[in-house]
C-alpha cells in the first residue's frame, strides 16, 4: 500500500488547516529536517512518531515558531505565513504544550489558564491601575473546564503544585484548548504519567477532535498513538518515511518503517 493509497478519501477531500511544504532546517552540518511536508486536517489527530533524531522535534518547532525553517512554506488556512516566534503561531491560532508543560506551580488554575493573557477590570481599574481580574478569569476557567468535561479540577482556586502529573497536564491542555482556535500541539502529553492519568489526557485529546479542534500528537507511546490518531506521519533520519493510519498498518508495521526495516 502506498502512503496515498494509506490516507482516507475523506481527509483528501478536505482543505488543510495546517500545510507544510519541503520544510528544510540544518543545525550547521547536521541536517534536522530534509524537505518535509505534512498536513494537518480539521477535525483529525495526527500523530508523530519517530526514533531519536529522526527530527520530530525540529518539525514541530517550525510549525510553532520555535524554529525557523532554513526554507519552505508554511499555511494556516491556505494562507502563507512565516513563524518568527511562538507568539507568531499563537496569533494564527497554534498553541504548544511542551513536555515541560510550563505552568507555573505557585499559581492557581484559573491564573495557569490566564498565563500571559491576564484579563483585566474593566475601566481604570484595569486600564490605570492595571489590576487583575481575578473573579472573571475564574468563572471564564470553570466554564473552559466544564467545556472541555475535565472533571478531576474542580476548584480552580487550587495551586498548580497540589495537583497530580495528569491534573497538571489537563491544565495545560486546557489552556492550549482554550486559546488554540486552529490547532494544538502536544508534545509526550502522557510521558511519566500512570495508567489512569494517561487514559484522562487521551480522553482529552478525543474530546478536542470531537470539537472539530485538530491535534498534532508527539508521542514516543504507540498503543497511546494507535488508540486516538486518524493519522500517523513518520519520522525518519529528517524526511517524512510515510503518512499511516491505524487502519492500513500495525504497530509493528509503523516501527519497521520507523527504524528502517520497511517501508510503506
């Protein structure tokens, strides 16, 4: 079966929201990523996988401005654009969560959600005295949880640091949901988290797909990519090897391709 042949009639049909075109990145003679392309389709989980230094990460930083491609094209909604820094992809709707999850553990929920978008009261509280509104963004991160069914934060008064790895998750999972209006990346969202803790995060990234809201999956865990991904594009030595789904390949299919032994 061929890597077109893999994809289904469906998602060819569908204009992509996200598109790379031949993204090449070179770290002085170490070639990161060599002429890659991928899309992404609204409403799909796309799962990248790929051996260590297979340029996962080199890929995913140029798609949110953490990198900038040495040349090719990126769009958003068939518009070309360039991503200079993260901020740049956060305005066309591309929000990252990173391994490290960067929420602030002396924090509370809601402000965790907030984080670097702080609302403000209205009139010159808020404008002159610059002061935090605190109520608003709690009602408005209540509302964002509920939205999303994460019912394992209930108070979101609670510090960041009081809650457990896949409470933490959630919360960065939230925010990115939250104002991810295009798309969500998440980088080894279940690394170093328990069986239960990891079916929740899953469960997330479905109910983010059920939104209509695509999912870029960075995972180094194939049952956990083969259970939620539409689609699953491979890594190898910086080329795309191919685009699989869980339908037309198996896990070890997907590993053979990944170190060499097969191609699709």
């Amino acid at each position: 079966m061929t890597m077109t042949e893999s994809i289904t009639p469906e998602v060819t049909t569908r204009e992509p929201i996200l598109r790379a075109r031949n993204l090449v990145k070179t770290f002085g003679r170490v070639v990161g990523l060599d002429g890659v392309s991928l899309d992404l389709y609204p409403g799909e989980v796309l799962a990248v996988i790929g051996d260590n230094g297979a340029g996962k990460s080199t890929l995913i930083k140029c798609l949110t401005g953490a990198e900038v491609p040495d040349s090719g094209e990126l769009y958003v909604s068939g518009e070309q654009v360039s991503f200079k820094r993260p901020q740049d992809a956060r305005a066309h709707g591309i929000e990252t969560v990173y391994q490290n999850l960067a929420v602030s553990p002396a924090l509370d929920v809601a402000s965790n959600l907030f984080l670097g978008r702080e609302l403000r009261k209205p009139g010159l509280l808020g404008s002159v005295l610059r002061m935090l509104d605190s109520k608003g963004m709690r009602k408005q991160a209540r509302d964002e949880l509920t939205r999303l069914g994460i019912s394992t934060l209930q108070d979101v008064t609670v510090p960041v640091e009081n809650l457990s790895g896949g409470q933490r998750q959630a919360v960065a999972v939230a925010r990115a949901a939250a104002f991810g209006s295009k798309v969500v990346v998440l980088d080894e969202p279940t690394a170093a988290l328990g069986v239960r803790e990891s079916n929740q995060v899953l469960q997330l990234v479905r109910d983010l797909r059920e939104r209509g809201l695509p999912v870029i999956l960075i995972s180094h865990n194939m049952p956990h990519v083969f259970d939620v991904a539409d689609r699953i594009h491979i890594q190898r030595l910086g080329k795309c090897a191919a685009t699989i789904t869980p339908q037309s390949h198996s896990m070890t299919d997907a590993v053979a391709i990944m170190t060499g032994a097969a191609t699709a």
